[in-house]
C-alpha cells in the first residue's frame, strides 16, 4: 500500500496533531510500502538549524520519529508546501525522506499519477502567486537563511498575520484551485489522475477531460483528527485517522 498525507500544520501548539502524527507513523506508515508528505507537514519550517541548538526538542523528535519509519523499510518522499518549503540538506539527512519537486509524475501502483502540493494551481489568487514567486526564488532564500535566527522568525510570524489579514478579505473561490489550472495540468501531464493537498477541502473530484475520465484526489488538513489516502491497484481510498 502507497499512503499520502499533508497539511499536517505540525507545531508544539498542537500536541493533539502531533500526538496523532506519531501514531500514524508507528501504526499504518510502517506497514506501507512508501508514504508521500504532500507539503505543510510542519507549520512553518525557518532554516535547518531549527534541528540543531537553536530549537526546542520538537523538530529534531519528529524527524527521528520519521527516519524511524523509513529505516523499517518504507520509502518516504517529501513534498514541500508553502509553509516547509524551507527544508533543507539537513533535514533530509536526519529524516532519510527523499525531496521531490514542486510537480512531479510517479506510477502509483500502476495509474500515472501527478503529485503537488496543490498551490501552485490556486492561479485565481494573483497576491498569493506574486508572495509564492518571490520567496521561491535562489537569492531570496539564500539572503532569509542568512538571517539571524530571531529575525527570520519574527518575519514569518509578520508573513503569516499579512496572509491571514488578506485571507480573509478573499472569497472562498478564489482560495481553491482554478478550474483551468487543474485542466491544463491533466492535459500537460497527460496522467489520469491527480493528488493534491493545500486548500483543506478534502474530496474526491471524478471529471471527464476530452472524454476520458480523470480524477483528482485532495487531501485534508489535520486537526483533532487526520486522514491520508491509501493507494494500490485497485485504486485509491480516502482513510481517516485514527481509524
Ligand atoms: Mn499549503
């Protein structure tokens, strides 16, 4: 079985979420072949060093709790969101993840798959698409992980009061993914199906593209309660956690 989670928002204010990470990765993650993290695992991710002195034992747990997991045998590849898309050398080294871009075509247990984190096809959101190709940018990274560690952090808590401001100023529809976005995307791709995170409206969406069916999976956001997709031959299911 292929499992596929994210917006897990992971950060020590939600020990609820935290707590149902962890039992997720002994329970149902060990038994899978590979486990896919769809972007926003951890609520914000400043820098690596998040993993060395400068932070509390938090980061440095999770991403043992996670090697753990892939030093049982299950491959597990991570797909940065817009809140972790700061991960780094260091972190793939002490989670034994593998990183992948931001869109990337995989055979999921026979079915050409595409994976992203889904906020790239949020094209109706022109503030949120200028913010993602500013801070995606080599200079822009290299010169914020140059900053001291308290500056960075009080810059993203200033990124995501301005984001939450604006966010709520913006209609619903605007804040899902554009229809046209996700058609061009079947078409470029060409797959048949398609696995997304971000926007935390978990569904499964069945479409008929020029007469062949496509389906697009979302995946929701963990809170009191969590949920991955499983994936085999036979198809894809929508799992919620705890079972
Ligand atoms: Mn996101």
């Amino acid at each position: 079985m292929i499992l596929l989670a994210s917006d897990l928002h992971l950060c020590p204010a939600r020990p609820g979420t935290v707590h149902l990470f962890e039992r997720f990765l002994a329970g149902p993650a060990r038994q899978a072949e590979a486990l896919y993290l769809l972007g926003d695992v951890f609520e914000y991710w400043p820098g690596d060093d998040v993993l060395g002195d400068l932070a509390d034992p938090f980061n440095a747990r999770l991403c043992a709790a996670i090697q753990k997991v892939g030093a049982g045998g299950t491959a597990i590849f991570f797909l940065p969101g817009n809140r972790d898309f700061l991960v780094g050398a260091d972190f793939f080294a002490a989670t034994g993840a593998r990183l992948l871009p931001d869109e990337i075509v995989v055979d999921l247990a026979g079915t050409k798959t595409l994976l992203l984190h889904g906020d790239t096809l949020c094209t109706d959101d022109a503030d949120y698409q200028r913010f993602r190709a500013m801070v995606r940018n080599d200079r822009w990274r290299r010169e914020f992980l140059a900053l001291p560690w308290p500056e960075r952090r009080a810059r993203i808590e200033q990124l995501r009061a301005s984001s939450e401001r604006e966010k709520q100023g913006k209609p619903y529809e605007i804040m899902d993914v554009a229809a046209a976005s996700v058609l061009a995307a079947f078409r470029c791709h060409e797959v048949g199906r398609m696995i997304h995170g971000h926007t935390h409206r978990p569904a499964r969406h069945a479409v008929d593209i020029d007469g062949r069916p496509f389906e697009r999976w979302v995946l929701p956001e963990w809170t009191e309660r969590g949920g991955y997709l499983a994936c085999d031959a036979t198809g894809c299911r929508m799992i919620e956690w705890p079972n």
